[in-house]
C-alpha cells in the first residue's frame, strides 16, 4: 500500500501535529515551508538547541517572520538560552513537551507580550534560573490581550513570577508552575479568564491570585487543579501564603481543587462579591480555609471538604460590608489551633458566619473549640442555621448574645460529643451562658430554636 504523504500532512487534526512531526519533517524541511502542521522550522532560522550562546535575536526574528506567516513556531527538544523575547499578535510558539527547554538568560522576562491577541504557548519549558525579576514581573508577561493559549507548559524557578497577566483573556491549562520565588500565576483585571488542570507548587506567596484595582465583575474560573506547598515570604496577615487569593474580584468561580500545605488559606476572597467556592478538596492549611470577607454580598460555598486548618469556612467581616452567603453540604473536620499569632479562643472553628446566611446539611467532626459560630458581638444578622451536624466539639454552637445582634435561627441540627454544651451564648470569644438549648426560658429573644437533637 502506498501511503500519500501529502495528502496525510495536510489533514492532520491539532491533536495529531506533535506524533506527526517526524513523519511529514522530510518532504517539507528542505523547502521552507511548514514542516508539518505544527508549525515552522526554527532551525531554518538558526536557532540551535544546546548552543551555549545567546539565541535571543535569532530566535526573536524566528518568532517575527512565523507570526507574519500566520504559522507556529516548532522548536525540537533541547535547551535554548534566551531572553527579553516579543511576543507579537498571533505568534505561537510549540515545542515537545518535557524536552524543549528555555532558560532565561536576559532581559525582564523570558516572554512578553502587549496589546497581542492569539498569543500561544505549548509544549515548552519556561526556566528562570532563579534570576530576580525586577519590578514584579513574570518569567511569562502578557498584558492586554484577547484569546491568549498556554498549554502543556513548565514554568520553574522563577525569580519573580511564574506567570503576570494584565487585562487578559484567554486560558491556561495542563501546565505545572513549580518554585516561583513570588505568585505563582498572577491575574490583574481579566477579561475573561480561565484556569484549569494545571499544577501549582512551591510557590513563595500565592498559588494563584485574581487582582482587580477596583471592585468589579472579574469572572475567572480556576478549577480542577493541583495546588501545593503555598509559602508566605512577603508576611501580612493573610494577603499571602494563600493558594487562590481573589481581591475586589466578583464573580470568580473556584471549582473542584485539590488544595494541600499552605501558610494561611486555601482558598480567600477579599471584597469578592458572587464567589463560588464549589467541590474542593483541602488539607492541612494554617487558617481559615475557605475564606469569603470583608465588603463582598455573595458568596457560596458547598461540597468542600476540609481536613486540618486552624478554622474550616467564615464567612465575616459584616462590620466592613460582608454579607450574604450559603454556606452548605460542606465536610469540615480536625480543626485545631496551627498559628501562635491566632489566639486560642478564634482558633479550632468548624464554621464561621455573621449575616443574611443560610447554613445548612453541613457536618463538623472533631473540633477543638466550637463547631459552628454565629456572629462577633454586634455583628450578627439573618442566619439560619439548620440539619447540620456535629460530632467532637467543646462548644456545639457559639452565639452572640450582645444586645444589639439581628435575629437567628437554631433548627433540626444534631449534636453529639459535646463537652460544654449544644448552643451557648457568647460574648465575642468569651461564654457568658450555659447551654441554651437546655433552658428554654433563656431570655434572648433574638435566637429562636426547635427540633435540634443532643445525644
């Protein structure tokens, strides 16, 4: 049988290209043209794999003439030091993935790209070496783009960020960031952005982090991906050393995560309104785990499992603003105090909230102080908490009782192992009743309770 070359390589489908690289190369190599329909040649424009030099400028005008060809760029398996590299409108850069291989050798970043639309990158391997980035940089810099493609890439060892967006639309996928001496993937003002199935360790500050100047609608999904080992180098309270970290971002859907080993939280909202926190899975993290606070209204969170941090879920901040929340279907257990600066009595919590939230169908198992937590003094409003359970607690549910909380609601919750008592009254930290739930002339008209069971 007698196989058409031609024929073949011209109809090869995307997914197809890489396999069929070696096959086509022959009949196209010598004539210029698109080695296969993974792109350009680089070698036809000197670019050399495993040449000790400098290839910046042939490799930029490499990428140049591809992008005004309207084709990608191939590179072949090897390490290219390089850096300061353009990226201009429609330029896309493929290489084989695990074995081409660039490693930043000068310039702010090894990529950047502004104003550039269809921008992609596969198969390739970003090395920053470690070098610093001056002026919060990443070894990837894209700013101001539409329909921008990373996929199936390594970024490692970079001395600033792994990847900075700016204004950005476009996704991220199948990619490992490993060792970023700052954020790992760092997102200011998406247009409309995309997170998925990628790797994240080792990071210095944040794992990926969703920034907006002012408070607007930002709407980048981030799911179904791996993020580990999130350190906080720069310190603060909590701004850092979170997984994913969305400020003044609304609507951010944070979907199905495997979250493990951060200092602070796994998962932070700061002033992010209509955030989604939906079906991850977390473990051993310093302080609150999931995180919806200060002057956001919405936020829902259902279907986590949380194992190991210093508080489970809150939902707080009604003093700045934050409010609205369902909080619900949630596993939360083995919350202990993890941070010496959290005082005893704020550590230990299964869950937190304050304002105008549902809180149901949730369990909490094993916690040291209490399971669930109704308001801080004053600032309580509209809960209803109701069919949640919880097992191993001192305190099975801590409400404010200051004189000036809103209206809650104790409903067909079960409580089993519970040192203290099932609901008792606090003011702020500190118990200032027995249990309530055994005294049915309690005095605190604001809390209102029936068919909860005590075993």
């Amino acid at each position: 049988m007698t196989i058409n070359r031609r024929r073949l390589c011209g109809s090869l489908t995307a997914a197809s290209a890489i396999a069929a690289l070696q096959f086509c190369a022959p009949a196209r190599a010598a004539t210029g043209r698109p080695i296969s329909a993974l792109g350009l040649d680089a070698a036809q424009f000197g670019v050399r794999p495993g040449n000790s030099d400098d290839q910046s400028g042939v490799l930029q005008a490499a990428i140049d003439k591809a992008a005004q060809a309207g084709a990608p760029l191939a590179l072949a398996p090897g390490v290219y030091r390089a850096g300061g590299l353009v990226l201009p409108n429609g330029a896309q850069i493929a290489g084989v993935r695990g074995a081409t291989r660039l490693v930043l050798s000068t310039g702010a970043s090894l990529f950047s790209s502004i104003g550039a639309d269809h921008v992609g990158l596969s198969g390739l391997m970003l090395d920053g070496g470690g070098r610093p980035l001056a002026g919060a940089r990443g070894l990837l810099q894209l700013e101001s783009g539409h329909a921008m493609r990373l996929v199936d890439c390594d970024i490692v060892a970079s001395g600033g960020h792994g990847v900075m967006l700016v204004a950005m639309e476009g996704a991220i996928s199948g990619c490992a960031i490993a060792g970023a001496a700052d954020v790992a993937l760092l997102s200011l003002d998406a247009r409309g952005l995309t997170v998925a199935g990628n790797t994240i360790t080792d990071a210095g500050n944040n794992g990926v982090q969703i920034l907006r100047h002012a408070n607007g609608s930002d709407g980048t999904i981030v799911t179904d991906n791996r993020i580990e080992r999130i350190a906080n180098r720069a310190g603060g309270t909590g701004q850092y050393g979170n997984a994913i970290n969305a400020h003044r971002a609304g609507n951010v859907i944070v979907r199905g995560n495997r979250i493990r080993d951060c200092t602070y939280s796994a998962i932070r909202g700061n002033t992010a309104s209509a955030i989604q926190i939906v079906g991850n899975s977390v473990n051993d993290v310093g302080e609150v785990a999931l995180y919806s606070e200060f002057g956001f209204e919405g936020a829902v969170i259902t279907q986590n499992i949380v194992d190991g941090a210093s508080i489970g879920i809150s939902v707080a901040n009604f003093n700045d603003g934050g409010r609205m929340a369902v909080v619900q279907g949630n596993i939360v257990r083995n919350m202990s105090r993890r941070r010496e600066d959290i005082p005893e009595a704020e550590s230990g919590h299964g869950i937190y909230v304050e304002a105008d939230s549902a809180v149901s169908g949730n369990v909490v198992d094993n916690v040291t102080n209490a399971g669930l937590v109704l308001g801080w003094g004053r600032f309580l409003r509209n809960v209803a908490l109701t069919g949640n359970v919880v097992r191993g607690a001192a305190t099975g549910v801590a409400v404010s009782v200051d004189r000036d909380a809103g209206r809650v609601l104790i409903a067909n919750n079960l409580f089993s192992d519970i040192k203290r008592g099932a609901v008792v009254g606090m003011d702020h930290a500190k118990p200032v009743t027995g249990d309530l739930l055994a005294n049915a002339e309690h005095g605190y008209r604001h809390v209102t309770m029936n068919g909860n069971s005590v075993r």
